[in-house]
C-alpha cells in the first residue's frame, strides 16, 4: 500500500491528531517532528483529494484524546510534583490506557505500519523537552534521580525517588544488636505487647544506629544496610571494621557532606557503634559486596570441659589447620536458612593466650565457615570439630570479629 493510500486508510477510522498521524510514520523523514509530519501528511492528502483544508481538533483525536497537545501541561504538573525535591537528572514515563493502546495496535495490524512509535514513546519524549526547559534539569534515560508516571486516565503525576548509595566500613563494639532490623516473631513487625508494640524482636541494629542520622540528613523515607557478611548478634565487630553500603531510600536532599554524615553517626551512636565513610557508590558495588568471597579472620575465647594442657590443644589445632570442614546449617539458624551441606576451609587457627582457664584462639576462615560449630561441633552436624578431635565437649564463650576481607573496597 502507498504511502498516501495509507494516510487515507488511517483517516477513514475517524479524526486523528496531526502527532498521532505523524508518529504512524515516524521512520519515513527526519528532522521533522511527528507533529509536522502528520501536519505535512494531511495537507498532502488534502491536495491530492481537492480538499477544503480542515484539520480538527486536537481534543477529537480518536486515538490519544489530544494529549500529545498538552505536553506544556503535562510539563507543568511533573515540575509542580518535583518541588522539594533535590535532583539533576530525570526520566518521564506513562501509563496509557488500555482503550487507546488497542487503538493504536489495531492501526497498525489492518494497515501493516512499519515501525510507527508507539504513544508512550511521544509523551514520554515530548513532555521530558518541556520540563527540561521549565526545571533546567536533563533527561536521562539510564540512571536518573527521579522518574515522574504520568497517568492518562487518572491525569496524574507519580514521583519515584531513586537511591543514593554510599559506602563503608563499621565496627560495633556492643554484643546484643543484630546488624539488621529483625521484624518481632510474634507480630511479624505490627506491633504487640511482647515488643512493646515497636514491631521489633531487638531495640536497635547496627543498620538503624547509622541509618538514623543518615535519613534526618538525606531527607529520606529509610536506609538500608548492605554488609560483607554479619556477624552474630553476640558478636563484636573491631579490627579493621566491615565494609557496607548504605542504600538511602526515597532521598529528597541528594548532595549530602559524607564527612559531615560521618562525624554526626559517630556522634549518635557514641560507643555502640562507629563507621569510616569512604564514598559514593551503586548498586552495582553492592552487587560486588554480596559476592566476595574474602577470609574472615575471628578471636575467641574457648571453654573446654575438663583438664586441657596447652600442647593437646595445639595438637588438636594443627589437625584443624587448612582442613576442609563439613558443614551441616546449624541447629541456631535452620529456621531462616535452607537445610544443607556446605564445605568451607579453615585457614589457619592457633591459641593465642589463656584467662582463667579458658583459651583464647584466632581462626581465619573461608567466608561462610560457622565458627561457633567449628568449635562444638552442634551435635555432629559439624565434622571435624574441636570437640570431637578432643574428645570433650567445647564451646564459644565469646567472639569477636577483627577482620574482614575484601578483594575489592568499596566506595570511592
């Protein structure tokens, strides 16, 4: 079919805006815009049929209802959304309704169209120009701070807030706080007499210690807490600290002073908690951060039933020593992890020093390795263990992590 048989086709159906006629070709010329194309297009047709020149209506357009017309205030209203917001870069999407997509795609299909643009596509494109204009901010199409929805049908505007991530390493220095909110057992995070209606099973974590100040200052609706691995609740992290990355939720202020974040953290959380922001990040570096695999170094503080010298300690630490160890999920998680065997290696492990009668002993493990296991061997579901090369039962009194390796730091 001809161009012009087509034009004549698409005009049959009844009246159609010059933006949407034109898009139905928007591969055919360049350097117009669809709405000078369809422009173009009917005064052709109209020529061509001895037509009195007479282009409807916007608002009579079968098709789009004369929205493609009201980029202006479609513009408008995503700035007015945008107010107080902070952000240099955006993105506009739309949600058209059903009745004009089938509209379009029924065109389309009856007249065989070669790559027209779809409706979404001009909206999206032609309001993005008009709030850069109004606002003075760019459009971005991979990584914007903010993205606005328009509703056709509702003839509203939705703003979502992107993330802001930054980067880490913390330490804590009090046993009992778990490194994330944990949702109480009970009310599963409604709130009811046993967690004194917080919805928590523990009062603070090391994530909302940080996230705190961390939200006052970003203006935001949450942070989120990504680490390299965690530690048990009854463990104190010290040493070199574990690298995190905060993801900042809905953030309404973007260009925050992490040296200033840092010292009002360090300030709040005075003695539980601490944290070295080292930069910005992404998801991307929490991706990376989920996936290392790098060595855990621990000190603990052992007790051993009954009488145990120094050098049968050490006997049974050498067996230890680079071997692989079986691990069945330990008995104290297997309600939140799945139930399997995992292999992971002990590094190196040796005694570093006695008090009252206990030992103190440094293990570097794989990542994974559960060290408490390592130690009492939970009931055979750990093998080789302390306990079961001693042939007594042993066990963690206290544990500390004092480092935490990293292939790759993260931040800037």
């Amino acid at each position: 079919m001809e161009l012009m048989e087509q034009v004549e086709a698409i005009l049959e159906y009844g009246d159609i805006c010059v933006h949407c006629l034109g898009r139905f070709f928007g591969k055919r010329s360049h350097g117009l815009s669809n709405a000078e194309r369809g422009f173009a297009l009917r005064i052709a047709h109209e020529i061509r049929k001895d037509i009195p020149h007479a282009v409807p209506p916007p608002e009579a357009c079968w098709i789009c209802g004369g929205e493609l017309e009201r980029s202006g205030e479609w513009a408008a209203r995503v700035a007015a959304a945008l107010t107080g917001i902070e952000f240099d870069t955006f993105l506009i999407g739309t949600k058209v309704p059903p009745m004009m997509t089938e509209s379009e795609e029924m065109v389309w299909s009856d007249l065989g169209l070669r790559n027209p643009e779809p409706l979404k596509a001009e909206m999206n494109r032609e309001v993005g120009k008009a709030v850069s204009a109004l606002t003075g901010k760019d459009a971005d199409t991979r990584r914007p701070d903010v993205v606005a929805i328009l509703d056709l049908a509702a003839g509203t505007v939705e703003v979502q807030i992107n993330p802001v991530f930054f980067a880490g390493r913390y330490w804590k220095f009090e046993r009992g706080i778990p490194q994330t909110r944990w949702d109480c057992r009970v009310c599963r995070g409604r709130g009811c007499e046993r967690c004194d209606f917080t919805g928590k099973q523990y009062r603070d974590s090391v994530e909302e210690l940080i996230g705190r100040p961390v939200i006052a200052a970003f203006g935001a609706e949450n942070a989120l807490l990504h680490g390299a691995g965690r530690e048990d609740i009854d463990a104190r992290m010290l040493g070199s600290g574990r690298p995190f990355v905060m993801e900042v939720v809905a953030p309404r202020r973007r260009s925050v002073d992490l040296a200033e974040l840092e010292r009002a953290i360090n300030r709040s959380a005075e003695g539980r908690v601490a944290v070295v922001l080292s930069g910005w990040a992404d998801r991307r570096t929490v991706q990376s951060l989920k996936s290392d695999k790098g060595h855990k170094k621990y000190r603990i503080l052992v007790e051993i039933d009954g009488s145990v010298s120094p050098d049968e300690l050490g006997t049974a630490l050498d067996q230890l020593k680079g071997a692989t160890i079986r691990q069945r999920t330990p008995k104290r998680v297997s309600h939140r992890r799945a139930d399997k065997i995992r292999e992971r290696q002990v590094i190196d492990i040796r005694c570093t020093g006695m008090e009252d009668r206990r030992f103190w002993i440094d293990v570097v493990g794989e990542a994974g390795l559960y060290i408490k296991e390592l130690i009492s061997g939970d009931g055979g579901r750990t093998r080789p263990s302390l306990t079961e090369i001693l042939g007594r039962d042993a066990r963690v009194a206290s544990l500390d992590v004092v480092l935490v390796e990293c292939t790759e730091e993260v931040g800037e």
